[in-house]
C-alpha cells in the first residue's frame, strides 16, 4: 500500500501531458472521506464526485434530485482525505442550464466552500455561454457528452447514443465545441467504441470514457459499480473487481449472529 509523502498533485496540466504521452487516466468516483482516502492512496488520477451520489448514496431514481448544497457537501468531505488526486466535482441538474449568470455563481460556491479543483458539467453547444462564464473566473470545466444522465427525461431510456450518423456528427462537433470553449477534458458516456476513439484523435484534451471502448485516454467508473457493492447494476461496460455486497452481507450476518449468542465482545474485547 503507497502513501503519498511529498506527492506531485494531479493538475489539469499533469492530464494533457499524460494524453501526450499516450498514459491512461485513470478515474473513479468518490463521495465521502473514507472512500476518498483509499482512492487517494491507490494512487488514482482524478476523483469524480459524481451527481451519482443521488442514486448511491441517497437512493433516488435519477441524479436529478441532488441539490448544489448536497454536492458540496459530498466534494468536501472528499476534498479532506485527498493529497494528491485531482479532484472534479459534478454540477448537478438546474445549476447551470439556461443561465450563465446562476452558473458562475453555482461555480464559484462548489470551488469556494468544498475546495474542490474543476467541475463538471453535462451537455455541448447548448451550455457553451454557461461554460465560457465559469472558465472567465478561472475554474477549470470538464465537459460531459453521449449519454447525459440528467437529461434522462428527454432521452427516455439509458440506452446506448450516437449510434445515428447524424448524433455522431453533432457529438464529434460538440467535442470541439467543448475544447474550442477552453474545457479541460471530456466524459464520453455510452457511445460506440470507434466514435469514441475518433474524438479522442480529433480533439487535443483528454477523452475519459464510461462505457466508450478502450480507444480513449482514460477510463471512469462508479466505484459502488465496481466494487460490487451494488449488485443490481449489470451494464456490459462495467468489469466487477469484486463482491462487496456479498462479503459486507456475510461480516454483518456474522457479528449479528455473534451479539445475539453473547460471543461478543469476549474476555479480550472487553475491559
């Protein structure tokens, strides 16, 4: 297990010149401290926290529910375990769509009040004033197309987009548009894997995909996803690392069977 002592922290910077170089980013979300902190520890490049705290952490539906004040509170409690990742925090639903003016200020009181490093927000051509607005006070903007979880009540469905020549086209422009506009990096979310692999040869900044092919420049998932500590979510693009759900059953199941026999505490746990 490495913990950082003296570490080079993960900036912007440190990103383009991985996509450079031709490393992968590796990225994953975090939502609390103590996830945070083994996140950090393992050595990963960027935390996301993600408006998908709506479904895992607080169990609703859509990510549509979370509130600005909920987001901060999740980014900082992320922020307070993490030495060296960089740290991007999901702008949720409402704060940004539609009026530039609310979403710099929504900006500035993610990065004022949860120390968080860059935000991210979901969309192309449409949200460009709102993106050119924030990247005037110097936050960093990371971009967001394909499959956009807040827009699901447009969508209807979380299917696979982009696979229409037409929706391809208007991605790969929207890519630019994003880069064009001065953000960061872009999420590319459920999109075919050739699509995918062509903005990232198209554009200069880094392309992080979910369920978008290996032909990008990074790589992020929902760590409760990949941990298997949410055993109903199957998509095709998530790979397993383990059964969390599984084995944190079986510890509860065994420490309630254990108070209840009055095996614990024994002699040596007690004072």
């Amino acid at each position: 297990m490495s913990v950082h002592k003296n570490v080079k922290r993960v900036t912007t910077h440190v990103l383009h010149e991985m996509k450079e170089n031709g490393e992968k980013i590796s990225m994953l979300t975090g939502y609390d401290y103590s996830m945070a902190r083994i996140l950090d520890t393992a050595g990963i490049d960027v935390i996301l926290v993600g408006d998908s705290a709506s479904n895992v952490m607080a169990g609703h539906e859509t990510t549509l529910p979370i509130t600005l004040d909920q987001m901060i509170y999740h980014a900082s409690s992320v922020v307070r375990a993490v030495e060296r990742a960089l740290v991007v925090v999901d702008m949720p639903f409402g704060s940004y769509q539609g009026n530039s003016k609310e979403a710099l200020s929504n900006a500035i009181r993610i990065m004022k009040e949860s120390g968080g490093h860059a935000v991210k927000m979901e969309g192309g051509q449409e949200i460009i004033e709102s993106i050119s607005r924030i990247l005037t006070a110097g936050i960093p903007v990371m971009g967001h197309l394909g499959l956009t979880p807040q827009s699901i009540y447009k969508f209807g469905t979380y299917v696979v987009r982009a696979k229409e020549e037409e929706e391809a086209d208007r991605l790969i422009e929207d890519a630019k548009a994003l880069q064009e506009a001065g953000c960061f990096a872009i999420v590319l979310e459920k999109i075919p894997a050739k699509l995918a692999a062509r903005v990232a040869k198209e554009v200069s900044i880094p392309i992080i995909g979910i369920g978008a092919g290996n032909g990008v420049d990074g790589q992020v998932l929902v760590a409760h996803d990949m941990l298997g500590i949410n055993n109903e979510f199957n998509p095709r693009f998530l790979r397993k690392y383990h059964n969390l759900f599984e084995e944190m059953l079986g510890s509860f199941q065994r420490y309630i069977e254990d108070v209840r026999r009055g095996d614990f505490p024994n002699e040596n746990e007690q004072y």
